[in-house]
C-alpha cells in the first residue's frame, strides 16, 4: 500500500463551507491528525484513526502524521480555516525540512479551505475588498518589536488589516497595545470588525471604531478586521454593511 | 415572492473547490450574474437566467444584480476565486451605496470561495504561512505611485506578498517596473512563484527568483506570491516545496 499525506482546510466552522475536495479525502483516509476541536469535527468510522493531539504541539504532530505516511497510511493533517494560513502546512514543511530525508519523497499536497479572514470578511460585506494584510498578533514565536514594526508599516501603506489570534489568557496585554497603537496611526473613527466563531452556532459579528474598541471585544475565536482609509460604512435598517471599494486615491 | 441578492465566490477553477453553500443557492437562483467566463461555470437550466457581461462592466453588473433582486428575482452574483478580493462584492456595495435607496432593504448575503491566493500558495507548498500582504497590481483604479508605495512598505515589513492581476496587454509596463522595486528592496535571490490557472487543466506553476524572474512570466490568469527573507525552498525529486516558518527573530 502506498501512503499519502494530505493537509486539509476544514473551513471557519460551517459544514456547508468545507470544499468536495476536502469531503473526499477524508473518505479516504485512514488516519487524520490535528488539534482536538479539529480531528472532533471529522466523523468516526470504522477503519479511520483519529489522532488529536493538544496545541501547541504543532511539530510533534507533523512528524506524526510524516511518519504514518511513510509507513504506508493515508493521513489528512486537518486545520480550521486554510492549512496554509497560520496553520498546519508550514508546520509540516518545518518538520519535512528538519526530519528525516525519505519525507521528502512522499506524496504530499495541501488543499485549500475557507480561510476565517475571508468569511469573516463576508459576514460585514466586503472590507478586504482591496488591498490589505494579514498578521499573526501572537508572539509566541516571534518578537513583539516585529508585530509593532509590522502594524505601523500596514498603517502607513494604508492596508486594510486581518489579525490572526488577537488575545489570549497568556497574552493578555498585547492586544490592547495592538489598538494603542492603530488609534495612533489611523486615528479614533477607523472602522474595526470583531468576527467571532463565524459560521458556526456560536457566531458574533460587532462593528465599531477604533475610538471605541476594547480590548475584551477580542478572544482567540475572534477574527479582527481594520479597515484602510477608504473603507465605508453602509446603515441600514438590519446590521450595516462594511466595504472598502475597488479605487483609492 | 421575495427576492435575494448573494454574491458568492466560485473558487479557483476546480468545481471540486466550489463549497457547497454555493452549489445550493445557484440551484435556487433563478438569476446569475457575472463576468462572461464565470457566468459560464454555471450550468443552464430551466428556470435559470445567465447574465453575462464584459469585463469593467462592474458597476453596471452591480446596478443589474440590485434591481432584479428588488424586483423580487433570486440573484446569484458570481466572481471567480472569493467574492469580497478584488472581486464583485466591493462593486455591488458601491452600487448600492451610490443607489436606489430601496436597495438597502435587500436581503443580501457574501459567501466566500477559495481565493487564488490560497490555492497559488498552496500548490507549492506553504509561502503565505507567515504574515503576508495582497496587493491588486492594476492600476486602472488607483494610481501607479501607491502601488510602489505599498510595495515598497511590504518589503520593509517583511511581508510576504500576493499579486492579483500582474500583467495585461493593455498595462505591459507595470509588472516590469514591480520586479525592478522589488529586485531593489529585496535582493536578487528572494524567492517568486508563478502560479498560472491553478486547479485548471491549463495549470503551470514556477518557482524561481527575483534574479531569474522576466515579466513574461506573469499574465492575467497568473497569481504571482513573493516570499518573506525568512522563506524556504525544499528541493527533492519532484517540484520543490516552498514555504514561510512559523516564527520569525
């Protein structure tokens, strides 16, 4: 038998967003690795393994599922969102680059899913709708110097801003620095979304302005959008809609 | 009968990337809307009307899209990869926001699609795993200088980067003058990747450098990444293997 890896998305949270291509694979699959929340929203069967694993052990967990492939299983690595967006791919090239040189031959292909920016983006209307970033605002495994360097030179471009992984019960303090200094970049009345959970049962969408952003409005389930200059505000009688258009000047 | 407007993101290609929240509304629709090539990823059937149009016919596609909806139509706007990049979600809010008031009644939904960047990136491998830009290389709508601006802000960020819409025959010029700001700002070694129609049949993806790199490498159906200093090339048998590392100093 011959082995395989693939590195899945499972999308935000919503069945109906996890992509035909994913569905098949893990039908095929014999065994599929990931963080626990994860691995759970794949279905048990017979004949399918399901290793969770906790997190922060992200290349313990690679050279797992490098090491199943080689002995001959088809293994899907499952991420939320996109696998290639602060997520499981580059963990498991990081394990392939440092381990052992017969991974290199594998068979190993990363498919796409539904990234949380972009349905986070969908739930207001379209604020990534030109140019933009998107950063990591956890410093676990990078310097906090660097996120600020980061976030001052998104705000001078003048980019719309998806944050990833804005606060957690360790890092409580970054955030609220985070917004410190976007309020004195981009000034009190620029747009920012909170997404949370979106697509699933638990989503909560909040649209506000830096001005009057909280740092609590965040957790690690919370997708953080900030608009650029030119991102709008549309009021209507349900829940407003935000953008930013297509031409800048 | 009440109408509907959603906008919605077909993927990159493969009908196997098409989520199936978007696969059940176009099987509601009894109107698509869209550029001529996307429209046409929508099979006919009775009851179905297929509106296609030219490109930078945006606006005008929008105004349509609304007032069908209005009239009580079931309206699917199509863009290829995700709706809310550089794509119709941003065109209809302007239209709307610009429009007949009674169009912010609608019922109106984005559903987002796997976005060329995701499946460019991850047919090498994990280049956007780290903290990244997206950046629309036309400037048809905005000026040339922010462009360079915003290129030149990216590389001192440290970013890696996503080009949509490189290369046209009506805009040779640009794509020549990026690989001249980036040569500049980031060396002649940093790595650049090629990503022409990726899930299509016609897909070609190339790996090279800043160094190697020739503006005829690019067109309009080719999504263009530029690695962070920090990202990483695997050789073995087959294609290499690129990706961006976790952590950064």
């Amino acid at each position: 038998m011959s082995g395989w890896l693939k590195i899945v998305g499972l999308g935000p949270g919503s069945e109906a967003m996890v992509t035909p291509e994913v569905t098949a694979v893990l039908q095929e699959a014999t065994d599929v690795v990931g963080y626990v929340p994860y691995v759970n929203r794949v279905a048990p069967r017979a004949g399918l393994v399901r290793h969770g694993s906790d997190n922060r052990e992200e290349i313990r967990r690679a050279e797992q599922a490098l090491q199943l492939a080689l002995e001959g299983h088809r293994v899907v690595v499952v991420s939320s969102g996109d696998p290639g967006v602060f997520a499981m791919a580059a963990a498991v090239f990081e394990a392939l680059e440092a381990g052992d040189a017969q991974w290199r031959a594998l068979d190993i292909q990363v498919l796409p899913g539904i990234s949380a920016m972009l349905a986070a983006s969908a739930s207001v209307g379209a604020p990534l709708g030109h140019d933009f970033c998107c950063i990591n605002l956890s410093d676990n495994l990078k310097p906090w110097a660097l996120i600020e360097k980061r976030l001052r030179l998104a705000a001078e471009a003048d980019f719309a801003m998806a944050f990833y992984n804005p606060r957690s019960k360790a890092r409580p303090v970054g955030f609220e620095r985070t917004l410190e200094v976007l309020r004195e970049a981009c000034g009190p009345d620029r747009l920012i979304i909170f997404a949370r959970a979106v697509s699933t049962p638990e989503e909560s969408v909040l649209v506000t302005t830096l001005g009057e952003a909280t740092p609590d409005m965040a957790d690690m389930r919370t997708l953080v959008i900030v608009g650029s200059q030119q991102t709008r505000l549309i009021e209507r009688s349900g829940s407003p809609l935000v953008y930013t258009p297509r031409s800048a000047d």
